[in-house]
C-alpha cells in the first residue's frame, strides 16, 4: 500500500491529474458560458 501511495504523489502522475481537471473545468465553463472571451460591444 505505502508503494501505491509513492506511486500516486510522483510529479507525472499528479501533473496529469491536475491538469486533467483544470481541462474538464475549462470545458464546463465553456459549456455553460459559451464565447467568454469575447465580449460583445452593444
């Protein structure tokens, strides 16, 4: 169990992870607030 644990806080493996959250957060923001970027003049 302690191997899995050292496994699981190596740099690669948190780095997927993270990024691999902040990508689905992105592409809910997306989905939700479509075209954020650009802000329409009216």
């Amino acid at each position: 169990m302690q191997d899995v644990e050292t496994y699981l806080s190596t740099a690669p493996v948190l780095a997927t992870s993270w990024f691999g959250l902040l990508a689905g957060l992105l592409i809910e923001i997306n989905r939700f607030f479509p075209d954020a970027l650009v802000f329409p003049f009216p």
